[in-house]
C-alpha cells in the first residue's frame, strides 16, 4: 500500500517542506497543512478536504458520503451558512469519488469567521432519522436534475469499473438508510487526522496560513484506525456511451503524474480544444479516468484528420492553459494541490506540466490512437 | 467625425454618441482585465425573425471572416472568448482582454458584428443545435419556445444580421483600466463598414411550439414580474432577489427545499426586458404540480417575506456587493436564460451598454452597489411581494 507507508512515514512527527511561497507540514495526527502566497490576488481561499481512503462508498452504502456532505456543510450548530452569508461569503461543498471537498474565499480578515465555520463542521455531526429521510429527498432530487453530459460521464465510469468506482452522487433509496452512527462514523473516517488536508492560498503570507491551517486541522475528530487503505479493483476497460448527438469516450489512467495519464490528459485536452468538446479529468492516485464529450458532427470528424503532431500542441497548449488557470487564482489552486496532496506528498501541478513538456510524439500518438479508436467503435 | 456629445457620470464614466453609434467607457483604473461589449437592439423583431437571431448568433460563436475562434483561442491577448447571446430585443456580443489590449479586443469585435461567418454550412450547425431545443428545464422555463423546422436558412440569417446589425441600433461599451477615451478611440478605428441594408423580401414564419412539457422528470412553476426601470428600484429588485432565493438563508430556501415537498432548485433572477430589469422567480421539483399546491406555496412565501427584518436586507447587501466581482460566486443578474451576467469588467461592460439600450440611462455596477445601501427593508419587501402576488405564473410539469 503506497498511502500506507506513507501515513507510517509521516504519522508522528512534523515535517514542514517550503519553498518561497509555500509550505507544507504534517502534524502529529497525520494531517497536512498547506498554504500558498499567490502575489496579486485580493481574495484568500481556506479549504478542508476529505480522503475518502478508508470511507469510499460501497455498493451498500452508495451515497452516504454524499449525503454527509449535505449534513456536514449545514454544520454542528447548523448555522453554516447564516454565518457565512451574512458577510458576503460562500461555503463550497463537493463531493468527489477521492475527496470530499468544502471551502470558502473571503478577504484575509474574514478568516477568522471561516475557521469557526470550518471548526463547528469538523466537531460532531447533527444527523436524526428525520433530517436523513429529507435530505434524501432532496438529493433525489439533485440527482433528477443532472445534465445529460453528466449522465453520460457516470455511465463511462460504470462501463471502465463496474461497480468499483462508484459515482458520488449515490442512490437516494439507500441514502435514506443511513443512520446517525453510520454517517458519525464515516465522518470521523473521512476526516480523521490522517485523512484530512487543510489549504489556506491567495492573499496570505506562507507562516500566517500554516497558522490559520493549524487552527481548523486541530478540530479534526481523532479516530483510532489501524490502517486507511484504498480499494482495489481488477483491470478496467476503456468505454464508450452515446445519446442523440452527444458521445463520451473514457480512457482508465492510473497516477496522476504517471506518462502515460499525462498523454492521455493531453490526447482529450487536444479533442475538446479541436472539436469544442468537454474534458473530464480528476487527478488519482490509480484507477482514475479520462474523458472526452463531443458532438458527433462535422467537427470532430475534422479534429480526429489531425495528425499527432499538430494534435499534441494543441494538447499541450490546452493542458497548459488548464493548469495554469487552476494554479493561478486561490480557490482553485487551493482545491488542486489540496486534492493532489490527499494523495501523496509529492503530488504537484508543477510535476504534471513537466509531464506535459517532456511528453514524446510517440506517447501522444499512442494515446491519440486509443481515442480515435474508441470514438470510431 | 461625427459629432460627440459627452456624458461625465460618477466621475468614471464617460459615454458618447459617435455619429449614430451609443459608446460608454466605464473607467476601473484597479481591473486587470478589459470587458468589451455591443449590445445590438432588435426591436419588436417577428417570430421568424427570433429564430433567425439565436441561428445568427450560433454562426456568431464560430468567429468572424478575420478572427475565426480557433484563432481568437489561440491569442495571447484574450482573456475570454468571445459570447454571442439572444435576449428579450436585443443580441449581445461581449468578450475581454488583457490590461492594454482595448485595441486588439475592439478589432475583434467589430469583426464579428460587421463581418459574421455566414454560410451555408455554419447556419445548417447553428440551426441544428436549435432544433435540439433546451436540454434541462432551467432554459426551458425561462425561454420555453422552441422552433420546430429548419427553414430558417441562409437568406433569412443574412437578412436580420443586415436589418438588425446597423450604427443606430448598436450600443458598444468598455469597461477596465484605460485611459478616459481610449476605447471610444479604439472602436472607433476598429469599426469597419456596417452591412448594406438588406432588400424588402417576405418570409414564412417558423414554426414554433412553446413547450407545455420540461425536457425531463424535473418540473418547475415560474414567476415573472414587469420591468424595473429607475435605478433606484433596479438596486431594490436585485436586493429582493437575493433575499428571496440567491443562497441558503433565503425565503425559497426555508418554504421550499426545507418545507413540505423536496426541491434541490429554487431560484431568482433579474433579466433584462424592453423597458427595465424583470425579476423572475423559479422552482424546480419532480413530480405532479397542482396549481393548488402551488397557490399554498405562494402564501408561504409571502408570510415569510413579511418576517424580514434589517438583517435580511444586511444580508442581501453583502451578498449583492460581494456577487459582483468579491467572495460570493452570484449575482441576480442575467442576460438571458442561460448566461449569467457574471463579474467584473466583461459584467460592468455588458451591464452598462444593456442599460443605455435598453433603458437609455447609464446605469454601472458601482453606482448600483451604491444604490442598494439607500433602501429599507419595506422597499424590498414591496418588490418580493409584488412578484409572488401579482407575477405571471408559467407552469411546465415534468415528463
Ligand atoms: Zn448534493
């Protein structure tokens, strides 16, 4: 197990890795602080994120980590958002098939209303029968909503995994089974020192935001587990689901710095910038996936005559331009390298466009091929 | 030259009529980034004439016959790409650019009012993707008419881009750090000819079907209320509008997602209409939908809305204050049904030439914030009470 070791490497001592304008640390309890100076920005971004190892869904309980996202964005007092709102200010809650993701941008002095925030989240969980049954309800609800290219991307990770990879948004018929102790025990498994990152980027110096990091990392519940392992699944496939006119194509990819996850980002980067379509791609450890939604039209038969060559630049342009959008402004950046150190340590934006940049014509083309094969099925 | 009559407004904004053409600068010496938008009046335009625009402005997304958008991606200059969007009598066209670059971005948007990519091909896309109609009941609510042929074609495009898209009817606005005049100079060298006016032809209509049915298992019951057109009360119907439904601590949220029947969406918006800024009211849930129902619903509203007090309105400016350009990710304005208004100076551009046109008042984001903090709670409460009494419902069951 590679977080196994890690948590061993790391469990109880602090270590603080810095550059200029960042510093990273991980505390006794096993949870890492973050925090990142972006000159420029007016805005300080504070996220808490979740590791779902160890507190994955289940075909059991597929949705209960959804439905406590729900629960715990309306916060222990369930007063989250009053709160929040009354200063202008936002909570964030998503949940993702890894991460479990909250957050809020305020300016730098709000911060201290967001760490209360954030620490009445962390401190308990205020679930009773009857506010399960409703929030069931309404994520029924959620769900029925979803847009057809969303549908479709639920289906391509289906086909790849079965049901090992199941989506977040869950099944409202067993959401309503959660019980309280159910949902307190996943959170305290969710968000339990060794799980938990902490991010603080933006308008912040790096000292002040390991600081305000600390303060909300230290809310996080103790949980005695033995060891928090991933899942493991048998070989996924790649796959394919069309509706109308609309078609996704999914690729498996393993780590998220790995070359070839690195050529296949930038195969379907390279498809949507030609053809106008939408890529779906979230950084994973293992068993993550890469996705491409298109029109089947006029289009995208002309983006599939380019050759690899031209193709891989725009990939590399389109991959690029991503990045550095993600790393430039504080929520984003923050969720990123938040999400990418719920991983592993040396999991870095910087270390996926170096991938970017040595990539060979050979590995793109490859890649290339893969999607082109798969969209002409 | 024309001649130039010059409005100084607030201090920061300066608009101008060159010629026949309405121009306003909005000067925000602290944006990193320049908004540009022309907003294009199609006054009372026929039915046919309707789907000929949303054809139009499909085409429009494709670029122009000097900037295509594959080019335009590949600028280094372009900070967003270029939105071509119909609303309720008008078309508007807006996009921005780096700090700097007011010249580069009026020459591509010029390009695309004068010289659009109209041919056969691109109008057979653009009416494809109409057919399709809306895909999710949010656009099928707030625009449920839908074309149901394809005889909107080539000639018919041609014909209310060289009806529609002339001096008189445009409405060009800047906003971000330049100096006062430089984009008014930048248009005005970037301007190219404006098309010949088309010849008296007669078209069929287009068929349409204003839909009776969401697209999917998700129905929604909407409420629309008459333009605001004074400032002041524009301020006052976008406070109501937040504290009706942009959020959790809002009315919707409390009657609706947390009341009796399950609702993930409830919301409110402001969209711009002839004469103003209509607010709108939307829930969204699956299942039957019984007027009745509906009408308990209302009342509930209402009976809420009558326990708002000064930290409601607190609330509601922070929030509105903060949506345009700070730490809350909304704001209640959009453009059209599905195009929110968003922030910064791609926002206070488009904001400020839809108000000229539509209302002929310069009207900014600024002034607007400053707006908001002159009301009272009962102000707020006559404009949410008067959209829940006296709004226009639109029901659409879902399938
Ligand atoms: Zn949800």
């Amino acid at each position: 197990m590679i977080l196994g070791c890690l948590v061993a490497l790391f469990g109880f001592s602090s270590i603080a890795v810095a550059d200029s304008t960042r510093l990273r640390e991980v505390l006794p309890t096993g949870a890492t602080v973050f925090a990142e100076s972006l000159p420029g920005t007016k805005l300080v971004s504070l996220q808490i994120i979740g590791s779902a190892r160890g507190a994955q869904d289940t075909k059991a309980t597929h949705g209960y980590r959804h439905l406590l996202e729900h629960l715990m964005a309306r916060g222990f007092k369930e007063d989250s958002d009053k709160k929040l709102e009354v200063e202008g200010l936002y909570l964030r809650a998503t949940t993702f098939r890894d991460t479990m993701q909250f957050r809020v941008d305020c300016y730098p002095s709000q911060a201290p209303i967001v760490i209360a925030v954030f620490q009445d989240m962390l401190a308990g969980l205020r679930a009773t029968p009857e506010r399960i049954l409703k929030e069931s309800q309404i994520i029924r609800e959620e769900i029925a909503l979803i847009s057809e290219s969303r549908k479709q991307n639920r289906e391509v990770w289906t086909q790849a995994y079965g049901d090992a990879r199941l989506d977040p948004l869950g099944d409202p018929d067993l959401i309503a089974t959660a019980t309280p102790k159910s949902l307190a025990d996943l959170q305290r498994t969710h968000f339990c020192g060794a799980n938990l990152v902490v991010t603080v980027t933006g308008n912040v110096k790096v000292d002040e935001g390991i600081l305000l990091a600390k303060r909300i990392a230290a809310s996080a519940p103790t949980y005695p587990a033995a060891e928090l392992n991933w899942m493991e699944f048998s070989t996924p496939k790649a796959a394919r689901v069309s509706s109308g006119e609309m078609t996704t194509i999914g690729i498996p990819v393993g780590g998220f710095q790995e070359p070839k996850t690195v050529a296949r980002a930038a195969a379907a980067f390279a498809l949507a910038g030609l053809a106008q379509g939408n890529v779906s791609f979230m950084p994973t450890l293992k068993h993550g996936l890469v996705s491409v939604t298109m029109l089947q039209n006029e289009q995208t038969r002309a983006a599939f005559s380019n050759s690899p060559a031209a193709a891989l630049e725009v990939g590399r342009l389109q991959l690029r331009r991503w990045m550095q959008k993600q790393i430039s402004e504080p929520g984003r950046d923050g969720a990123l390298r938040g999400s990418l150190l719920s991983f592993a340590p040396f999991y870095r934006p910087e270390g996926f466009l170096d991938g970017v940049q040595e990539l060979k014509l050979a590995q793109f083309t490859e890649a290339w091929e893969e999607f082109r094969k798969l969209w002409a099925n | 030259m024309g001649k130039l009559s010059l409005l100084v407004f607030a201090g920061s904004c300066v608009i101008s009529k060159a010629q026949i053409y309405s121009m306003s600068e909005v000067l925000m010496p602290d944006a990193g980034t320049c908004g540009l938008t022309a907003v294009i009046k199609t006054p009372k335009p026929e039915i046919w004439e309707q789907a000929a625009l949303r054809v139009l402005a499909g085409c429009m997304r494709t670029g122009s016959k000097t900037y295509t958008t594959r080019q335009i991606d590949l600028l280094p200059q372009i900070v967003s790409l270029p939105e071509c969007e119909v609303g309720s009598g008008f078309v508007l066209v807006r996009l921005s650019v780096a700090k700097g670059q007011v010249a580069q971005g009026a020459d591509i948007l010029s390009a695309l009012l004068t010289q659009p990519i109209i041919d056969a091909e691109t109008v057979e896309v653009a009416v494809r993707s109409e057919l399709e109609g809306p895909q999710n009941p949010g656009s099928a609510a707030w625009n449920p008419v839908q074309f149901t042929n394809s005889n909107i074609d080539l000639a018919r495009v041609e014909f209310v881009w060289r009806k529609y898209f002339r001096p008189e009817n445009t409405f060009l606005s800047a906003a971000g750090p330049f100096a006062k005049y430089e984009a008014e100079a930048a248009f005005r060298s970037a301007l190219r000819e404006w098309p010949e006016k088309p010849e008296k032809r007669v078209f069929g209509k287009a068929k349409l079907e204003i839909l009776s049915n969401s697209p999917t298992s998700v129905g929604c019951w909407t409420l629309g209320s008459v333009p605001e057109t004074r400032p002041q009360a524009v301020a006052n119907a976008a406070l109501a509008s937040i504290a009706l439904g942009i959020g959790k601590d809002t009315t919707l949220f409390r009657v609706i997602r947390e009341g009796t029947r399950a609702s993930y969406r409830q919301e409110t918006m402001l969209m711009p209409a002839q004469t103003g800024w209509a607010s709108h009211l939307g829930v969204f849930r699956t299942g039957s939908m019984v007027v009745d129902e509906i009408a308990k619903d209302r009342d509930l509203i209402l009976a809420d809305i009558a326990t708002w007090t000064p930290a409601t309105l607190a609330r509601a400016q922070a929030v509105l204050k903060e949506g345009l350009g700070g730490t809350y990710p909304e704001n209640p304005f959009w453009i059209n049904e599905r195009t929110p208004l968003g922030d910064g100076t791609a926002a206070e551009s488009a904001f400020s030439a839809l108000n000229i046109a539509i209302s002929g008042q310069l009207l900014t984001l600024e002034t607007l914030t400053k707006l908001s903090k002159q009301t009272t709670v009962e102000d707020i409460q006559k404009i949410a009470k008067n959209l829940v009494e006296n709004g226009t419902l639109n029901l659409l069951p879902g399938n």
